[in-house]
C-alpha cells in the first residue's frame, strides 16, 4: 500500500535536518511538490492505475531528495562535478541509509522507485529497464520537466541560473546562433553549447522537444507556459527580442502539432 499522506509528513520530518528558509532549497521544496502535482496530471492523463498513479506521485516527492545534501555539501545544483550528483545522492540516502522505510513500509516497489529516480537527471534512460520501470522513469522525467517551467516563471534568476545575476544584464544578452538553430530543428540544447545566460533560458524552454508522453506538453499547453516563460524578460537586445517571438512561434506550434491540434 501506498500511503502519500504518510509519506509527506516522513518527507517534512527529513526536511528538519535542513534549513528550509535558504532559497535554495526553498525552491526545491515547492519544486518538490510541483512535480508531485505534474506527476498526478501526468498519470492520470496516461489513464493509468490508481496504484500507479499514487506511485508516481510518491516518487514525485522523492526525486530530488538528494539535492538538499548537494546544497548543503557544495550550495549548487550542478551535477557534472566529480561525485556531486543529487540522483546518486538520491537513491544511496533512500537504499543504502534504508530511508526508504520510512517513506513506504512495503518493499514491492523498491527498484521502480531507485530506477525512476536514479534515471531521473540523465542524459538518458539506461539500458534494460522492465516495462513498469521504464514507464516510472519516464514518468518523473517529463514531470519534473513540467514543474520546471513554473520554477522559471517565478523563481528568482539567481536561484534559477545557481549564480549572481541581475534582470537588468539579463535582458541585454544574446542568443549565440547554434543555440537558435538547434531550437529552430527542434533540438534538445547540450549544457555545453551554451554560452550565456540567454542560452540557458532557450535551453529551458528546448525541455519541450524532450518529452516522453504528450500529457506533460498538454498540461504546458492548457496552463500557457510558453508564453509565461518567454513574457517574463523584457528582451532589450532587437536581435534576441526578434529570436525569441520565433522561438515562441516555433514552440506552440510543435506542441499543438503533438497533440494534434496544429493547423
């Protein structure tokens, strides 16, 4: 049995160990709970089981688990530094500390859980993975891509971005051309194309193009996120405001056209 409710109040009791006024994991706390919320729309679009359902909303509450230690050891949420990766750090405080008990007392769904969440951050999903563990991790992937376009539309810039930056030189900077191409070709963006912070902002709204199921574009779509997203910055460089009104263009019409609804 799945029980949420328990294992919120196991999750806000972990919490204690934290200091949860730092903005930091302030944000990957309401974070947390956005993506149990995409989770839920998400699975229940799929039409899926209630148990499915509840356990993609349960590893929704534990999937970045492991970035309040990361902000604690290095106060960043980068992943490519050597033995800094909160999915690892994830699962090892969940299975190997056997925090995972405290969450859910039965044991069944234990490798759905560590697969979905140990794959959650990839580049990819890895190899041989069983069909309720592939469909799990790709649950949580395109969830926790969801609730990432609330955290852009309201989260700070310098939360958002992990570093010093005001809006004002924010709105002044430029979109580097590889970066408009492959969004224009409807590319997921690589970390290590990008060259500004404007690369970075496209490189979030590229999430789209790496969906799993339809249903997280869908929830995007109904709540308007594109534009959300794209409307928060005054774009004061002519180029990059020109870029950016086809990047929106080009964004809502491939989402339309994945859920069929494009001219």
């Amino acid at each position: 049995m799945i029980d949420i409710i328990n294992a919120e109040k196991a999750f806000k009791e972990y919490l204690k160990s934290y200091d949860t006024e730092k903005d930091k994991n302030k944000l990957k706390i309401i974070h947390t709970y956005g993506v149990v919320k995409a989770s839920e729309y998400i699975a229940k679009d799929l039409k899926l089981s209630e148990e499915d359902v509840n356990l993609a909303k349960l590893i929704a509450l534990l999937h970045d688990i492991g970035r309040f230690k990361q902000i604690k050891l290095y106060d960043n949420f980068i992943d490519n530094m050597e033995n800094n990766d909160h999915a690892d750090y994830g699962v090892k405080i969940l299975f190997e500390e056997n925090l995972i008990r405290k969450f859910i007392a039965d044991d069944q769904y234990d490798n759905i859980i560590y697969k979905a969440i140990f794959n959650h951050n990839k580049y990819k999903i890895e190899d041989r993975l069983n069909e309720r563990e592939l469909l799990h991790a790709k649950l949580i992937r395109d969830a926790d891509k969801t609730d990432n376009f609330r955290v852009k539309e309201i989260e700070k810039f310098e939360a958002i971005f992990d570093t010093e930056i005001t809006e004002d030189i924010l709105e002044k900077q430029t979109i580097s051309e590889n970066i408009f191409n492959d969004f224009m070709n409807s590319k997921v963006i690589l970390r290590a194309d990008r060259k500004t912070h404007m690369d970075m902002w496209v490189s979030y709204i590229a999430f789209i193009f790496d969906y799993n199921f339809i249903s997280g574009l869908k929830y995007l779509y109904e709540n308007n996120y594109i534009n959300r997203v794209i409307d928060r910055i005054d774009y004061k460089d002519i180029d990059t405001k020109l870029k950016m009104e086809d990047i929106r263009k080009h964004a809502i019409k491939y989402i339309e056209n994945r859920l069929g609804i494009g001219e």
